[in-house]
C-alpha cells in the first residue's frame, strides 16, 4: 500500500489534469467529489477490496476437490436430510434471497432463537453461527443436520441415507475414494465427510463484482473516468462509512466484517434485556466441539488454522457478542441483526443514529457507540452506497439442485 | 576479492545480476523495514527494546514482535533471566485482543512474541509487563491500526 500510493495518486494527478481532454462521461458532480478524495480516504476505500481468493481451510482436505462439490450440492437441496422430509439446507439458505430465506427467525422445524445469514461468501469467515461456536465450513454444516430444532436427520441418518441411495452413494466414492459407511463404527466418518462435500460446495457460493468493487478498482487503477461512474450519493455515503460514521471500525477489510464479535446494545426481540450469551458461550462450545479444526475429525489438527482456537479470549466481556456480519449482499438479505430485529436497513440506520431502545452490554462503553445523529440525507446516502455492495451470484449451475438421474 | 573476469562474465548474465539484485534488496528491505522502538518501563527500572512487525502494525493479522529488555542506563546488555506478558487493550472501546500472544523467551534472553492479533481499527494500547521477581514493571506503547 504504501508503495502503490504514489504511484495512485501521480495516475490521479494525470488523469485530472487530462480530464479536458475527453468528453465526460459521468455526472460531474461524482466526477467533482472523487477529485477531491484525499489520501486518506481513498486509503481506507482500498482497504475494503479487492475479495481476493479465500484462504485454503487445510482441516478439510476435499475444500476444493469438484467431485466433493458435486456431492455437497446434492445435499444441500435434498430433503431427505430433515427428520420431517421437508426441509434441506436451502430451506433457510434460498437461492431466491442470496442464500439467506427473509425472515426473522427461521421455522423449519420448530422455534429457533437466531436469524439465518446468508452464506454467500461464507468461505471468508473465520468462525461460523452469530456466537462463532465453529471454526469451519464443514463443523458448521453438520450441526443443523445433527439439530432436532433444524433438520435433525442426525450423523447415523445422513451415513445410512448416503448408503441407501445407489446415486449418493456412487457420488460420494467419486469424492472420497472408498464407498459410504452406516456401521456404527464407520457412520461418524461417513457423515463427516458428507458434511466437508458440502462445504466444498458452499465455498464455491462467492459473490464479488459489486458496484462498489467497480469503483475501487478503478480508483487503484487511477482511472477516475471509470470511478466517476459510481452513484454520487453512494460515494458519499461511502466517505461517511469510512469516515465520520465509522462503520468500518467493525465493518472492515474487504469482507465489510472484522470477523469477529461485538455488541451494539440491540434490543432483543420481545423486548428486555440481553439473553443471548453470544460469543462468551460459543467459545465454550467451540471448545468442547469434537469437530473442531483441532479435533479427531480434522484433516489437520496441528495446522497453525485449527490451533487458532487454542488462542481465543474468554472473558465475561463477551457476554451477548455477536459476529459482525459481511455487508457485501446485505440489501439483498434483510431483515437484519442476530434476531431479525430489524426489517429494513432504513431501521438499522435509524438505530445506529438514535440508539433508539438500546440496552446496556459489557462492551464497546459509550465512548464508541455514540448515536450518529445523521440528517434524512445520510441515511439515504448510507443506504444507496450499502446497496451498491450487491455482488453478482455464483454461476447458475450452483444455484439450483442437481438434475436428477434419468 | 572477486576477479575483474569474473565480474565481467557477472555482468553479461543480466538477468542473473537482475536476480540477484531484486533478491538481495528485497531482503535487505524486509530486514530494514522492522522498525525497532525503545520504550521506557514506567517504573523506570527497564528499556525494552521492541522490533515491530514486519510491514508495520495491520488489521486482522497474527502479527510478531521481537522484544529484547534492557536496564535504564546500560542498553548494550539484554537482562537475563526476566518473563515478559504483553496485552493489548482498545481504551476508547473498553476492550482487549480476543487471543492471547504466544511468548518464546530465546538463548539471548529477548523475546519472541507471535500471534499479537488487533481486530478493530483505532487505537490500541500494547503492554508489556516485564517480571523480575518479586517485581512487576509495566511499558506500554500505543499503536493507531489504520
């Protein structure tokens, strides 16, 4: 970064100082405010881009293997993984709604307490559920199938399913070089390698090439022809996101999340107090989660990735700390918050700039989480510069089941 | 002491003198680029000399730090026989590093500190506690993650 300015910033100079030369091209009062873009700010805007390729997860040694894919995408839409034959993982994570399913809290197969996040771009994430309680792609996707209150068909049921049926069963030879097994010695290992096939084929859900990626690409590149083409009120919606707002304090990098686990006094849903334990409970469970990266079912338990657990703070400060959630996509997924609390982002940028209900957590004290106070014109430019970070879906051949066989 | 020849046959292999440059420079940068700081513990017992991570302190990255102590008034000798805790607290959010830093005392006595992990941007304030017992002494240094 610090040798790339320069030069950024000497295309900047030549491109304005030929900018008479050609005829605009975009609005000029864009053109206008990303002329005047200081250091500063296009240093930070940089820092949210480019979605470079996620980090290899050694712990799962079929992450990028295409037979593995195959076969996580058949169960990821196959119903036959709920105890009720009516649910499959798409049931909360829909292609129609960007991999989340729209409501508050999700109802497959009773009441359950947390909101469904999309999974696009999943990948990227460190640790997985709102309390981080998993460490891995594959350790999350077994959980809902072990779940009673999710789809609850269980380790043994996946293994005898994945016997039985003569397709699933010759797919996951294809992936893993040896034929399933629902012998109560083997069923275990069956099942954890059908919940790592489906990882591969949830890592491969990636959505990039926003608007916003657009823009940023094109100031790296100092063509501020191209720049100037990103929406007037996004860019300054932008500047109060990596400014004065300062929602990139948690909202950083370019995932749009930190990673890791906050609160911001969001009122539960039905009102009180905090009753979630959050991130304080789920490093516990992280912990004793016998499918954890350092565990006896990982392909690497003394990777530098698996120990990481090995590391982690637990402290009375975390008590209600939920993941930052990524933003890329996040028009496209509401409602929002670990409850679905909040039915559009106009809500969640009025509760950032009022506090409105807030209770009182252990964390992030007052001098941080102030109330924004943003005018009408704020919040409207928050909210066009957020809906420019819809990505482009993943191919269309991995958004949908696979044909059935003839 | 290298022949005028062989210096010559050196030079006519430009991609290998190319090569060499760009390796040896880039090494030479990396090593030059760990700023080392000096800090004063706040007792006034130590200097603790703290090489910074290499590319500087980031966002969102096990980071590592070398850091050798030293008696106020003697910085040639590392003091041996010390413990060293170091933390990191964000005193604007009321919060610390959500892991604890990896410690390795080395043969020379400094210290090898890994897997320093600041998540947020903003102020951080590292500590540094050097034991000696039965005493305790505190440097701290503050550090703006961009």
């Amino acid at each position: 970064m610090t040798l790339a300015l320069p030069f950024l910033f000497a295309a900047l100079a030549a491109q304005v100082a030929g900018a008479g030369d050609v005829a605009p091209k975009a609005a000029e009062p864009a053109r206008r405010l990303v002329d005047q873009l200081d250091a500063t700010q296009v240093q930070r805007i940089l820092r949210h881009g480019p979605l470079e390729p996620a980090p290899p997860d050694p712990t799962n040694r079929v992450a990028t293997s295409d037979a593995a894919a195959h076969l996580g995408q058949r169960l990821f839409y196959d119903t036959r993984l709920s105890l009720d034959g009516n649910h499959s993982c798409t049931s909360c994570h829909m292609t129609s709604r960007a991999f989340a399913d729209g409501l508050d809290l999700p109802v497959p197969a009773g009441a359950s307490e947390r909101h469904s996040p999309t999974i696009l771009n999943a990948v990227y994430q460190r640790w997985f559920f709102w309390d981080g309680r998993a460490d891995s792609l594959w350790s999350q996707a077994l959980q809902p199938i072990e779940n009673p209150r999710e789809l609850g068909i269980g380790r043994a049921g996946l293994a005898r399913l994945l016997v039985e049926d003569t397709r699933l069963a010759a797919e996951y030879r294809a992936a893993f070089d040896e034929a399933p097994s629902a012998a109560p010695e083997d069923s275990d290992r069956t099942a954890v390698n059908a919940a790592k096939a489906i990882a591969a084929y949830e890592a491969r859900l990636v959505s990039a090439d926003s608007a916003f990626d657009r823009f940023a690409a094109a100031l790296r590149a100092g063509d501020l022809d191209a720049a100037a083409r990103y929406p007037e009120d996004a860019l300054r919606g932008l500047l109060l996101f990596t400014g004065r707002a300062n929602c990139r304090s948690c909202h950083a990098g370019p995932l749009f999340s930190d990673g890791e686990f906050h609160t911001i006094g969001m009122p539960p849903k039905g009102g009180g107090k905090l009753r979630d334990s959050g991130r304080f409970r789920g490093i516990e469970l992280l912990r004793a989660d016998p499918f954890r990266g350092s565990g006896p079912w990982s392909d690497a338990p003394d990777s530098e990735r698996a120990r990481e657990v090995e590391s982690l703070v637990q402290s009375p400060e975390q008590w209600g700390q939920v993941r930052t959630p990524s933003l890329r996509n996040v028009a496209r997924t509401a409602p929002y918050m670990s409850q679905g609390q909040m039915a559009s982002l106009r809500d969640v940028l009025h509760y950032y700039s009022t506090l409105d209900g807030a209770v009182a957590a252990g964390h992030h004290g007052e001098q941080v989480l102030k109330p924004l106070a943003l005018s009408d014109g704020e919040r409207a430019d928050l909210e066009a510069f957020l809906r420019t970070l819809d990505g482009v879906d993943p191919p269309a051949a991995l958004m949908k089941p696979l044909p059935k066989a003839r | 002491m290298p022949k005028p020849r062989s210096l010559l046959r050196l030079c006519a292999s430009s991609v290998a003198v190319v090569g060499l440059a760009l390796a040896s420079g880039s090494s030479m940068r990396a090593e030059d680029a760990r700023t080392e700081k000096s800090v004063n513990s706040n007792g006034g017992r130590y200097v603790l000399h703290v090489k910074e991570p290499e590319g500087g302190f980031v966002r969102g990255k096990p980071l590592s730090l070398e850091v050798r102590v030293t008696r106020a008034g003697d910085p040639s000798a590392t003091v041996p026989g010390l413990g060293l805790v170091v933390d990191a607290d964000m005193p604007e959010h009321l919060h610390g590093t959500n892991r604890v830093p990896r410690i390795q005392r080395r043969a020379d006595g400094s210290f090898l500190v890994e897997n320093l992990y600041l998540h947020m941007p903003g102020w951080w304030e590292l500590f540094l506690d050097v034991v000696e017992s039965p005493w305790t002494e505190r440097a701290q240094m503050r550090v703006e993650i961009e």
